[in-house]
C-alpha cells in the first residue's frame, strides 16, 4: 500500500529544511567545512560527504531540474527540499537522533513536487540502471512502484561505506517550494522562542 505522507529528516540540533545547496561560498563555507568532518566529533554521525559533493550535487540538482521542468512541472527554487515517501529506516537512522517531520500527499502541490526511485543523486547519475533520468509527479507513484516496487524500509547493521550502494533503499519526494515547508520553519522558530 502507498503511503499518503512524506517525512523530512533532520539533524536534532538543526533547523529543519537547511540545505548544502543553499550554502554560499562552497568548499571554503564554514558550515560545509563542519560537515564534512562531523563524523569525526559526532558519535552516531554516519553521514559522509567528500571534497566533491557539493559539484556533483549541484549537477545532479540542475538536471533533475531540467528534467522536471520538460515533463510539465513548475519548480519554484533552484534546488529543492528532500523528503522520502512514507517513512525511512534506512535514512532515519544514517544519524543518531534524527527528527522527522511529516506532510501529507494531498497538502503537496502536484506542479511543483517532483519523486524520484531511488535517491535523486543515483536516478540522475546511474546509467545503466532502468531509473537513470526519470522523474515523475506526484500522482504518477502508482506507476513509480508498480516498476519498482515498495523498498524494504530496514535499517541497515552498519553505515560502513554505505556511499558506495546503490540507494535503492527509498523513494525520495522532492518539493521545489518553499510554500509547503515554512510553516514548518515558523513552528520550529516558535518552539525555540519557548524554550
């Protein structure tokens, strides 16, 4: 059965929705630089990042653009926001402490949220693989899974050298506007005035 949510998952000590891709300044950003080394000060921290991330992310981010602007869709941000369809083991525990936060599917707008089998980065990178390129809306996942089916949504016993898979552990949603996640941003911001 298809899930009708999405989930974004977070750093504890982070706001929801930062992006690599918004940082400025690339490799010399004090933030990335952070990041990058975060699994050396951070028991729990599985996530890895190396010195070419943020070029080759940048380039798989334009062509998933690309290609969703030639099937129809309308994005309204240079680089999108990261979800995975349903819920992710296998992402909710790459870090320990992740938050997550849940949208519905009939809160999405279909012009401007993109999906992906699996992870964008592989789908837009992977050649010999029948996903290589394609993107669909949100409304065609009853296609999505009949071609590749529902993942397993299982944690893994280790993250060791986890980059070097193939991701085909979710169905990742990418939402191209910023409408559906600031309310989420502003609830995050409250809460912390609160505190």
């Amino acid at each position: 059965m298809i899930p009708d949510f999405i989930s974004h998952y977070y750093l504890p000590d982070r706001q929801p929705f930062l992006s690599l891709s918004d940082l400025k300044g690339d490799l010399e950003n004090p933030v990335f630089l952070e990041m990058l080394n975060k699994h050396k000060t951070t028991p729990g921290y599985n996530r890895r990042y190396g010195m070419k991330y943020l070029e080759m992310r940048s380039s798989a981010e334009s062509k998933l653009k690309r290609l969703f602007e030639k099937k129809g869709g309308t994005p309204k941000r240079m680089n999108p926001y990261y979800f995975v369809l349903g819920t992710s083991e296998w992402f909710r525990h790459i870090n320990s402490g992740h938050k997550e936060l849940r949208v519905n599917l009939k809160d999405l707008p279909r012009d401007s949220v993109s999906v992906t089998f699996p992870d964008s980065f592989i789908a837009m990178t992977a050649k010999g693989k029948d996903y290589y390129e394609k993107v669909y809306f949100i409304d065609e996942l009853k296609e999505l899974v009949n071609l590749h089916g529902l993942p397993r949504n299982e944690r893994p016993e280790t993250y060791e050298k986890y980059w070097l898979g193939d991701f085909e552990e979710y169905i990742e949603v990418q939402v191209w506007d910023d409408g559906v996640v600031e309310p989420f941003k502003r609830q995050w911001l409250r809460q912390q005035d609160t505190r």
